[in-house]
C-alpha cells in the first residue's frame, strides 16, 4: 500500500513552532510521507531566514515559495498573496500530496488554500472556528474553513463555530492546540542556559513582549506602540526581551520604533527577529509577564502559568484563562495592568489556572485522523444545515478527541 503524502506549509516562525511534533511524527510514521513547504518570513533576510531552523532540525525542505515583497501596506500585503497563489500552484503541481495540511489565519495560509482548492486537494485545516476581531486574521480563517475539508480545532465551542460554518460535524475534530504540545515534549533551558543563548541577563522583572498590527484597527499602530513603549518607561528596572512583529501590514513600522528604543534602552532591552519554538518557551518560565497582543500570550503562557497583560483588540474573541488581563492601548492603564499581574495577589492566582486549550496532546490526535480519514470524495462539500433549536453536534463540556 502506498504511504498517504502529508504536505505541510509554514510561513512563519511561530507557526513552525505549533506545527514542529506534528511534522515530526507524520515524518516517523511509516504509513506518511512527509513533504515540507517553506515560504513567507522563512525565506527573509529581514525576520532572519528561519528556513534554516526547519532544515536544522532534521527537516528536508520539498519546496520554497518566495512570495514576499519589500512593502507591508495593504497593496504590498495583496500583492504578496498573488505571488504566493502563483509560487503555491507550481510547488502543489510538482508534489502532487493527498492531504495538505495548513494552520491558522494569515494571508500566506489564504493564498496556498486557493491554490489547492482549485486543485481539489483535501485540505485539513488547524485552528479553525476562532476570533480575533481585531485583525483581518479573523475573516482569512473563516475563508480558509470553508476552503477546507478536514477540521482540527483546539476547544469545543471552536468545533461548535465550524459546524455553524455548514461544516459536517463528521469531519470536524476538537484535538486540542497543537503548540500545548511543544510543553510537553521539550527539554527546556534552565535560566543559565538561556541568559548564555540570548546573550542578555534576565533580572527582577523581566518582560517577554511581542506586539503585532492589529490590522482592522483605524488607530495608526505607531501611536498604539508608542503607548507601550511610555508605559515600559514607568518600569525602569525591568529587563525586556522584545521580538519582532510579523510581517502584516504596518509590521515594519512598529519593528522600526521598538528598534529605536531597544537602541536608546539597550541597558536593559534586546531585540530578537526570532527566539525560536525552545528559547521562546524557555523565556516563559523565566520571565516574570508576557506583554503585548500575540496568541501565544493566550495559549501557551497559561500552559506555564506565567501573567499575559493582553493589550488592544487583536485577540478579542478568544477564550482567556484567569492569568490573562485584558486592557486599552493606553499608558496609563497598560502600567496599572503590569503592577497589577506582578503583584502578590495575582502570582497566588496562578496556582489554579489551566489553559482552555487542550491537554498538549494534539499531535497524536491529528496525526490518526490524518492515517484514518478517507480520502476518496471528500473535496466534494455539501453545506450542513443546523435546525432551528438544534444545539450543533458540539457542547461546551466535550473533551478532546
């Protein structure tokens, strides 16, 4: 019996770091064939050529698809989405996979998902059935699940958004976020191990902060990092570990004003194009707060538990565990924020908190339904219609599967 080709796309570092146990058990399983594509930020020089992490880490890259251009406004963004489109049809074409498996919401994830659909390629989609309201994240995902065939989500209320999407219950999964996986399996750096990695000391507090545009906002993001920036001033004894924002639009310019400032505070600031899936989970266990607007502040920092002080509207939309605090772009309350997830009182807190996305077991649950799952017919979609009143074939209490 021929082994079922497994093609999976990443575009970015931490889109890696969630799909890495993935790849590497659908790589040992000896009923798939693994196939690797690499594109977006992976191949710029600008966010630090992370292609080579994958290829380091004992992956064979099949194909490289260039599709980003040196402008992040909106026309650069859909500019690069039509280069990608292209770039993705040639690499499907060569590879010929029998399931392509893609995860998340960016636009790199929208343009190969187009490519494979007018190809008829089964897509299995990771992480549909979320909300981020504040960024155009939100209505790529949902584009991108009704493109998609086979549904991996990470919580029952996820696997209940899906089904309302018209998808067949049949076909959609509650496995849990794969990134959970990453805590689990990884041989962590102790705090020295780390400092030495970094180069940077760690001190009392230390704050890990990675701030990306929040797309659908009309507020200029550099008033929204300068805010941030103000309120990191109120806190001069702090250590920061700052990384880069994803290239979306605008992304360039908040690199360009956290530069200036690491520049003006490089005592006590450093800037990283990419910590890497190990030394960004390590830096959760040493630091003190994570900070900024990024999903993983939701995700895997509860997993720890270390306080995520969430700013904006990005992640609206999502589930949040009791270490996360919520607040507006403003100075003034991002520093009350901070005092308030360092305090006594809150660390207690933290004793409790579980994260509401699954188990870290997600890897194994997708890498079965990915062997098991008949290939045979399933492009071919008919829309499912909930009845008036009916409860969709998920509850909130349903466990990962």
């Amino acid at each position: 019996m021929a082994t079922r080709r497994v093609c999976i796309v990443t575009g970015t570092r931490a889109e890696y770091g969630l799909l890495y146990w993935l790849m590497r058990e659908v790589q040992e399983d000896s009923d798939l064939d693994l196939q690797v594509v690499a594109t977006g930020m992976h191949l710029s020089p600008e966010f630090g050529l992370t292609y080579r992490e994958i290829e380091k880490d004992g992956f064979e890259i099949d194909e490289k698809v260039e599709m980003l251009t040196s402008s992040d406004t909106p026309v650069g963004i859909a500019k690069s989405m039509g280069l990608g489109t292209i770039g993705f049809a040639d690499a499907l074409h060569r590879l010929e996979p029998d399931v392509l498996v893609l995860l998340g919401d960016r636009y790199e994830v929208l343009a190969v998902a187009q490519a494979a659909m007018v190809a008829r390629i089964p897509i299995a989609h990771i992480h549909g059935g979320e909300v981020t309201e504040g960024a155009v994240d939100d209505s790529i995902r949902h584009a991108v699940t009704k493109m998609a065939h086979v549904h991996f989500v990470a919580t029952a209320p996820f696997k209940k958004r899906v089904i309302q999407l018209g998808e067949r219950p049949g076909r959609v999964f509650n496995v849990g976020a794969p990134g959970l996986d990453y805590l689990r399996h990884l041989d962590l750096m102790d705090r020295d191990e780390l400092e030495s990695s970094l180069d940077f000391e760690l001190g009392g507090p230390t704050f890990l902060i990675t701030y990306h545009p929040a797309t659908l906002q009309t507020r200029p993001p550099e008033e929204s990092i300068d805010e941030l920036l103000k309120a990191l001033d109120q806190f001069p004894e702090a250590r920061l570990i700052f990384t880069k924002a994803n290239a979306d639009a605008d992304g360039r310019t908040i690199n360009q004003r956290i530069e200036r400032y690491v520049n003006e505070e490089s005592h006590r600031a450093q800037l990283y194009s990419s910590l890497g899936q190990k030394r960004y989970l390590s830096a959760l266990h040493h630091v003190d707060l994570v900070l900024g607007n990024s999903s993983s502040g939701l995700t895997e920092a509860p997993a720890v538990p270390v306080p995520t002080v969430n700013l904006g509207a990005r992640q609206d939309g999502r589930p949040r565990a009791e270490s996360v605090i919520d607040c507006r772009e403003q100075a003034d309350e991002i520093v009350e924020s901070i005092r308030s997830a360092l305090s006594d009182s809150f660390r207690e807190r933290l004793e409790n908190v579980t994260s509401p996305y699954g188990d870290g077991r997600a890897t194994p649950r997708i890498c079965r339904h990915l062997k098991e799952i008949t290939l045979e017919g399933l492009t071919t979609k008919s829309f499912y219609d909930l009845n008036v009143g009916e409860p969709s074939a998920a509850s909130e209490q349903e466990q990962c599967k």
